[in-house]
C-alpha cells in the first residue's frame, strides 16, 4: 500500500522507533564491528596514523547515512510499502560498505566503500523527493536536500575514481564538510518536523550499538586469558567498568533538543560521540594484544587509544547534554575527568588507572548532579 508521505507531528504521543529503524541499525553492527577492527590490527601492528585515517573515513561513510536517515525518517515515516523498500536499499548499501571496509585498512582502496555509500544515498535523495512531492510546506527544504545529496554523490565518484593519493584526504575533507552543510543549507528554508523525543531514543539505541564493540573486547580478555592461561581478569573487569561508565554517562545526561541550533550541534556532535566509543572498543582490544605480548605497538601508543577516545568522549557529552543544564561542581566534573583520563596514558597500568577515574568520574555525578538534573528536568 502507497500513502503520501506527509510530515509528522512534533508533539506525536508514544512516538518509539520503529522495527524498520531497528532493521537499518541492525545492518549497521556488521559495519562498525568491522571499522572497530581494522583499527586494533592496526594498532597492535604498530601503523597507528594510517590505521586511525582509515577509520575516520570508514566511520563517517558510517555516520552520515544514519544520521540522515534517522532525522528523515523522525519527520516523514509513514511505513508504507515504498517507504520500506527504499529504505531496504539503504540496508543493503551499509552491507556494501561493511564489505568494502577491509580493503580500507589493507590497500586504502575506498571504491567498494564509496559504491555502498553511493547506494545508501540515493537511496536518501528518493525520499527527500517523495517528501518534496507530498508536502508543499517542506518542497524547497526537501529538494534542497535532494539536490544537496545527489551532487555529492557526483563529487565522490569522481574523487574515487580521479583523485590521486596525495589529494585524496585533503578532497575528502572538502568532501566531508560539504556533506555537512548539505542539511544546514537545506533547513535554512523550512526546518523539518523531527520528534526530540525519538531523535533522542534513536541516538541511544546506536550509543548501544557502539558500546558493543566495547563488550566485545571485554569479552575477548575473558576469552584470550582463559586460553592463554595469562591472567586477564584485572584488564577485563577494567574494561567492563570502562563501558559501564560510558553508558552511565551518556544516558545520565539530560538531552537539550529544543530549537533547530541546538538541533544541528547535538546531531554533529555524535560524529565525535559515537566514534570515540567505537574507538574506545579498538583500544580495549588492542590493550589485551598488548598484555599478551601480540602487540608490536609501544604501551603508550596502545594505551592511548583507550584513554584518548575516553576524553574525547567525556568532553562532547559534557558540551553537548551535560553543561548547559549544570552548576558548580558538577558543571566542571567531565572536562576534569577527560584531563585526568590523558594523564593516565603515560602512569603505570593505564586501563585500570582509566577505570578507576572512570568510575570515581561517575559517583561524584551522581552525588553532586542529581539536584541540577531535577531542574532541568522540570524547566523542560
């Protein structure tokens, strides 16, 4: 069955995400799992830089198609048989891009990846056109979109096919920043009706998604240290209340998504968000090579692709959820946490270290935060 595809309340009651949704999240576990593991092979075999190129790249190929879709589909999901058909493209474009992202890491090569990406998006550009036929509120909004979308998909192909090697990351870069202005140039005309209250359940269900890269390096230190007989359970409970605290911290924090502004910096900032998370899990993994003697990275550079990523972690949540509604201590607790998180990298046992900041980081926001998290609470 056709329906029109018409914009949704804002105030929509009991508005969750769909099974489709959690379809196309699905599809994305695969991807991340395997950008997460290009980067520890890349770590532990000491190619750090090149490793770390590679993910940014495969992770913002990742990033962006969700995060499009999600706002999209906040705004216009009507679930009917179109809808689901061309989202199902979308799925079987993140597949492409799974696949692909080996060749990545192993050679640079990105075609595979931008041949999924390329799917995904055109894909994205048949919705915005549907949404532009049916709402003549939102056309120029939505064909700004389309329009936005399809010619960078013009420019990709043609950095992947022309760009030579020394141009390809500065052209990426310039690619990337004008696929960021894609939908501020598009709002710009009508903004588009997202739910906050959905936009703010989705954003939590792929921090899950993410954080499942974390548990399974916790796993794999249960598992490497049974086998090898070397004891890893101090490291995989480390890393366990690592993840813990990721997850208490992120979903402690109230969500301010109250105007367009704030609309734009929120759903950006998870770029930083979601990827340290991602990298964090590499860098647990890493840390278990690296106590196993597998690894041929010196301890620092493997210690930093946990601590660092925590830092980056701390400080985009404090930004973003956690300042603007905080006072006193509490307003200061995240950014101190991700400098004493740095500090660690170069201390002795640096993981635990890190877990122990971690965990100290989330009982003083539960003792000195709760008070302010009420008034938000009710100011909202």
């Amino acid at each position: 069955m056709i329906r029109k595809l018409l914009a949704r309340d804002t105030a929509e009651a009991h508005r969750v995400a769909t099974p489709l949704e959690l379809l196309f999240d699905l599809s994305f576990v695969v991807a991340v799992a395997q950008a997460a593991a290009g980067l520890h092979h890349a770590v532990v075999e000491n190619h750090a830089g090149a490793g770390l190129l590679a993910f940014c790249m495969a992770f913002f190929a990742l990033w962006l198609p969700w995060l499009n879709f999600t706002w999209f589909a906040s705004a216009f999901d009507n679930d009917d048989t179109l809808y689901r058909i061309i989202t199902m493209f979308q799925i079987a474009g993140v597949l492409v891009i799974a696949a692909g992202i080996p060749a990545v890491f192993e050679r640079q090569d990105y075609r595979i990846v931008v041949s999924g990406y390329v799917v995904i998006r055109l894909a994205m550009v048949a919705h915005w056109l549907r949404a532009s036929l049916d709402n003549p509120a939102h056309k120029t909004c939505a064909r700004r979109y389309a329009a936005g979308i399809a010619g960078m998909q013009v420019l990709w192909v043609l950095w992947v096919v022309l760009a030579p090697p020394s141009l390809q990351l500065p052209l990426w870069v310039l690619g990337m920043i004008g696929e960021l202005l894609v939908p501020v140039w598009a709002e710009r005309a009508e903004a588009t009706s997202w739910h906050p209250h959905h936009i703010a359940e989705r954003h939590g269900l792929f921090t899950l998604i993410v954080l499942g890269e974390s548990i399974l390096s916790t796993t794999m230190a249960f598992q490497k240290g049974f086998d090898s007989g070397v004891n890893l359970i101090s490291l995989a409970a480390a890393s366990l209340i690592i993840v813990f605290s990721v997850w208490w911290i992120y979903f402690e924090a109230p969500t301010h998504l109250h105007n367009q502004k704030k609309a734009f910096l929120w759903g950006y900032a998870h770029l930083l968000i979601l990827g340290s998370i991602a990298a964090l899990g590499a860098g647990l993994a890493s840390s278990v090579d690296y106590d196993l003697h597998l690894s041929h990275a010196p301890g620092t550079t493997v210690a930093a692709f946990t601590t660092v990523p925590l830092a980056i972690f701390f400080l985009c949540v404090w930004y973003v959820q956690d300042c603007p509604g905080q006072a006193g201590l509490r307003k200061y607790l995240l950014p101190l946490g991700s400098v004493a998180v740095l500090a660690a990298t170069f201390g002795p046992a640096p993981i635990h270290v890190t877990a122990g900041i971690a965990a100290v980081v989330v009982v003083l926001t539960r003792l000195v935060g709760e008070p302010a998290q009420v008034a938000v609470a009710q100011s909202t």
